[in-house]
C-alpha cells in the first residue's frame, strides 16, 4: 500500500491536506522565483504552512519531487497541448497558425515562459533534468513536423520548416519584453508568411 493511500487521522483545527499537485507546484514557484537547489523541503513545507512529515505521504524524496516536477512540466506544457490539438481535429494550417500564437497568451504564455526557461537552466547542469528537456523538444519538434508533413511538403522540408517555428516559439516566449505589442504581432505575421508560403 502505498503512503498516500493510507487513512490519515483528521483534526477540525487542521488545514485542508495537500495533493502530490500543490507540493510540485509550489516547487515549480521556487525554481522559477530562486533555482533547483532552492526546492527544498523545509522551504516548501514553510511556504505551505505544514510539516516537513506532510511531504513525506506522498514522496519518498527530493528526488522523487524533482521527477514528479519534470513530469508535470512535459504533461502540462507538451502533452495536454497536443491532446487538446487533436481533440479538436484542427486543420494543419489554422494549428500552425495556433501554434505561433502560442507565445501571446498573455498572463499563462508568461508564466510557461518563466517555468520554460528555468527548466532549461536546471538541465544544463542536471543529466535528470537534461533528459526531460530532450525528450520535449523531440516531441514538440516532430510534431509540428507533422503539421506541415499534412500540408504537403516532404519531410526534409517539414522538419526545416518545424525547427524554424519552434525556435521562433521559444524566442519569442524568452524575449517577450522585446518590442512593442504591434511589434511582436508584426513578427508573428512575418514567421507566418514566411512559414506557410509555398503550401503545396
């Protein structure tokens, strides 16, 4: 059985208890706001206002944490992105066309950004953390590779084209303090002129 199935004892004083999501999102908070080395668990319980023995119930470790963290990270910033993509049987031209207005969802596509950024910092110096960062970058690339794979142009130039988008995605999510509003939606049209042309 594992910890967090066990019944625990409730007291009318307590708080509400904690799900495995409100512990990695806090540690999502300090990495963005401090760094990896930050999250820790005395820090965590502080900033939650519970024991350190709260963790415990629902991972073995820091590690286990950090593992949870990057899995949140490429469900929520990957995974469920695609699977809402798909759900919605968008035509490739208008998802690309999504997908380069991805950066501009205002106060969310910050947030993502902010935690983006961070996660890569981590995995400069993390083989864990690296492997993630891999992993989502494939996945993302070949997946936009797909989209214009269904517009008609061969692989090679799908995955040119896919390379292109993404890095123009995470430029533009980095940098999003570079330019005026008009200035940045001037260069989302220009990626997309530039991107789409030559539809077959």
């Amino acid at each position: 059985m594992s910890r967090s199935s066990v019944p625990r004892t409730s007291d009318a004083s307590s708080k509400p208890q904690l799900t495995p999501d409100d512990w990695v999102r806090a540690a999502a908070e300090v990495l963005v706001d401090k760094s990896v080395e930050a999250v820790r668990v005395e820090v965590l319980s502080k900033n939650l206002g519970v024991t350190r023995g709260s963790f415990y119930w629902h991972f073995k470790d820091r590690d286990d944490l950090l593992s949870h963290l990057l899995t949140w990270w490429r469900d929520t910033a990957t995974e469920q992105i695609i699977e809402r993509f798909e759900k919605r049987n968008v035509k490739a031209r208008e998802l690309l066309r999504e997908l380069l207005a991805l950066p501009f969802h205002g106060e969310a596509a910050q947030v993502a950004a902010a935690t983006e950024l961070a996660i890569r910092g981590w995995a400069r110096r993390d083989e864990m953390a690296r492997q993630f960062v891999d992993e989502v970058d494939a996945k993302r690339l070949a997946y936009i590779a797909q989209c214009f794979s269904a517009l008609g142009f061969d692989i090679s130039e799908a995955r040119k084209r896919a390379f292109a988008l993404y890095s123009y995605e995470l430029a533009e999510s980095l940098l999003s303090n570079q330019g005026t509003d008009k200035q940045r939606d001037e260069r989302r049209v220009f990626m997309e002129r530039m991107l789409l042309r030559d539809e077959h």
